[in-house]
C-alpha cells in the first residue's frame, strides 16, 4: 500500500510525467510477474525455507529504499531503483499465502479469509493516515516509510515458530494412466491460469479508469470516492465469511460464483447512467473479487502437493500479474480508440470469457 497507493504522488515529486509514471508500474507489474515464479523456483531449487527466503528478499529491498532515500537520484536512476523495488515486494505475496496454508495443513487454525480482510481495512486505514501525513510531509520521505514496514516485516518473520513440513511423498506412479491424469491436470490448471488473466485483466481495467467512467455519466472524483469506499467496505465481510462459505459450497463452486459475479459487476457498469448505478455494482465487490482472494488461494492448496505449494501460488499470482500489466497498457488505448462504452463493453466480453474458464477448469471439482 505504501509503494503502489503512493507511487504517483512519489514519481511526480521526483519529476515524473502521467505517462512516465505509468510506465514506470507497468515495467513493476511485468517484472513481478516472471519474479513469482522464478522465486518460488528458486526456493524449492536450493531449498530454502519460505520465512528465510522471505527476510532475504524484504533485505535487498530495504537496501534499495535507503539508496532511494539517499542518493541524488533523478529519471532513469529512480527508475532503475523503483521498478525492481515494487517488483520483489510485490512477488512475496505468493509467499504470504503459502505459510498460511502451511500452518492450516500442520493443524493450526488459521482463517485466512478473516486475515486477508483485516489486511484490506489496514490498508483502508493506512493510505487514509498517509495521505494526511503527506501533506505536511514531503513525499520524498515515502522510502523512510518503507524501511519501517519493512523491518517490522522482517522481525516477525523472524520470531514467528512457523511449522516446519516434512518433504512430500513422491508420487511413484508412473503408469499410462497416470501419466494421462497428470496431463489432464496440467491442462485444466493452465485454462484456470487463463481464466485468472481475464478476470483480473477486466477488474483492474474498469478500477484504473472509473474516474473516466464517472465523468461520461455525469460523475466526478466525489462520487469516484464514494464507489471506492463501497468497494473498499464489502470486501470484508466476504472475506470475514469466507471459512463458513467454503465448508458449505467448496473453493472450486466459489470460484466460479465470484468470477460470474465479476461479470455482473461490469455488466451494471455498462448499462449505468447515473452514480448510483455505479454504487450498486460496487456491492458486488462482495461476491467477486472479496471471494475470489481467500477462495483461489484454498483451492491451489486442494490441486498441489505441499511440496508445490508455492509453485502454484506463484503461478496464479502471475496470471493476476499478466491481467493487470495488460489492463495497465491497454485501458488507455482503448478509451481513446473506441471510449469509454466501447471499453466497458470489451472488459464485460473478456471477464465472462474468464468466467466461462473457470467453469471449463474447474468444473464439478469440490
């Protein structure tokens, strides 16, 4: 929240245009998206604990931030610093999820629902004390501000007694059948991967470009602050109600609710003309995107061994990451192309493309 919330008040303090700004997180967004996978690689290769791999990360981190903090720096040397900042910071969250299921399978109770939601109140409350602080501060600073949160995240890992797993069994089978169901797997998880692309491709598309969406029905940043607090409000109860929906319905059945409510959402966009029809598609927060985070992180735990559990975080992860890096270059391009009803039309098509991924994928899968 402190680097991406900021970025834009930070860049242009540091000379920054819109657009160079925009490059600047679309380079950090693509650049997390190959580091998810390519860390968990590494930590399985050299087999290295998550906690430990973790604190390693957040220290090149911290060490970028204080040269940010000190050195002269401006244009393509911020830039050369930010981008692999944002970037490995971003790539840990696979890396956040893993321990939390790792603690579930070694039979601690852990709702990760009702943490994540708490985590987006935080967040709420962060950006909203920031800002404020901001304005008597210079942004500048903001790297000050990461080095603290940083090492507090560091320090936890630290002291935190997390469970240790024993290595998984490997599967022996090696028969055709065997081989055959591998295959299928692989197959449904690389269309889920795909489904997780356009799902995040169409929300992250219509969230970067709702001040635009408001402005050509009459809105304005008033009414661009209020859908954000509403969004921002119903995602956690879904998140707080997650466990007791998941033993009902299962993550897979989830899953697919969030991604087809992800469509009701853009379609109510779509159709709006006037703020409050923005204000009731933003309570569908609730069902998409508040259910799809807890739900797709327990359904990668269902489909992967423990051994390869942060494989397949990471690879979800990066599918979101490809959505965004997408929605980041593209939206501009096709507001001024075909403007905003010609966009909110092509994000619905491929948000129900994704819903109809998820359904393919996943299936009947409890």
């Amino acid at each position: 929240g402190l680097m991406f919330a900021f970025a834009a008040v930070y860049l242009q303090k540091r000379g920054f245009s819109s657009g160079g700004t925009g490059a600047v997180l679309g380079c950090a967004y693509a650049l997390s998206a190959l580091l998810q996978p390519a860390i968990a690689s590494l930590f399985s290769r050299r087999h290295i604990a998550v906690e430990q791999g973790m604190c390693a990360v957040h220290g090149i981190v911290i060490a970028l931030s204080l040269l940010l903090l000190l050195l002269p720096l401006s244009g393509l040397g911020v830039a050369l610093l930010i981008v692999p900042l944002f970037s490995l910071e971003y790539a840990l969250q696979p890396c956040v999820d893993t321990l939390a299921r790792r603690w579930t399978s070694m039979g601690c109770k852990v709702d990760y629902g009702a943490s994540r939601g708490l985590g987006s109140l935080l967040y709420a409350g962060m950006t909203a004390g920031m800002g404020l602080l901001l304005q008597r501060l210079s942004p500048l600073l903001l790297p000050l501000f990461y080095l603290v949160t940083l090492a507090l995240s560091v320090a936890i890992l630290w002291i935190l007694d997390v469970p240790k797993t024993a290595d998984a069994i490997e599967d022996k089978d090696s028969t055709a059948a065997g081989a055959r169901q591998a295959a299928v797997h692989r197959s449904r998880f690389a269309l889920f991967l795909a489904g997780v692309g356009c799902v995040s491709l169409g929300h992250v598309l219509v969230e970067n470009f709702m001040l635009q969406i408001m402005q050509a029905i009459g809105g304005n940043s008033g009414h661009l602050g209020i859908a954000i607090s509403i969004a921002s409000l119903v995602e956690f109860p879904a998140m707080l109600m997650y466990s007791r929906l998941s033993g009902r319905f299962g993550a897979g059945r989830l899953l697919i609710f969030s991604a087809w409510a992800w469509a009701a959402k853009n379609l109510l966009i779509l159709i709006a003309r006037a703020p409050a029809m923005i204000y009731l598609a933003e309570i569908l927060q609730f069902a998409s995107y508040g259910i799809y985070i807890p739900a797709s992180i327990e359904y990668v735990a269902q489909i992967f061994s423990e051994r390869e559990l942060l494989k397949g975080q990471s690879l979800v992860g990066s599918a979101y990451t490809v959505g965004c890096v997408a929605a980041t270059f593209m939206g501009g391009l096709l507001l001024d192309l075909v403007g905003v009803r010609g966009t909110l039309l092509a994000t619905l098509g491929v948000t129900l493309l994704g819903a109809c991924l998820f359904l393919f994928a996943i299936g009947r899968r409890r």
